[in-house]
C-alpha cells in the first residue's frame, strides 16, 4: 500500500473545498451565491430594517431580531419593529 492512499489521498477520497462568494464591497464570504445575491440586495451598505421592541439591538434580516429577542428577553412571541426607511433603489418610496 502507498503511503498517499494510507493517508486517504487517494483520488476521490477527500472532500472537495466548497467555492466561496466574495463581496465584493465589503469582503464577506458565502458558501452559496444566492446568500451572496441575498446580502447585495439587502443589507450592504445599507441600515438594518428591523429593530428589537424592547432594546436598541438593529438587523438586517428579521429572522436575526427574532433570534434575538428570545434569547435575550426570553420573549416567546416578538414583535420585531420594522423600521421606516425608504429604499428608492428597489422601488419602494
């Protein structure tokens, strides 16, 4: 037996490096290009959509603030604040 099959070098046998999706603004990464696409569209450089009802705590995705407001204000039913900002870029005034 070779050394490099020994050592799982074998051709085939080692998992393949995922590509990762550079932002190109700010030099975040993303495994997938629709989470790419996601964070151009939606959050960089722009201000957080949405805030916590009970503190200052501000995301880009609600799903962020939910997260948040359980785990810190053990809320079992947020309401995150959405928050008003117009984006003229996407059409909304």
């Amino acid at each position: 037996m070779s050394l490099l099959k020994a050592a799982g070098a074998e051709t085939g046998s080692l998992p393949r490096q995922r590509e990762l999706y550079n932002c190109l603004t700010c030099d975040r990464k993303y495994s997938y290009k629709t989470t790419l696409s996601r964070h151009l569209k939606f959050e960089c450089g722009k201000a957080p959509r949405f805030q916590c009802s009970l503190c200052n705590y501000r995301s880009a995705q609600k799903n962020n603030v939910l997260r948040h407001i359980r785990s810190y204000h053990g809320a079992l039913h947020p309401s995150p604040t959405v928050l008003d900002l117009t984006y003229t870029n996407f059409g909304i005034v």
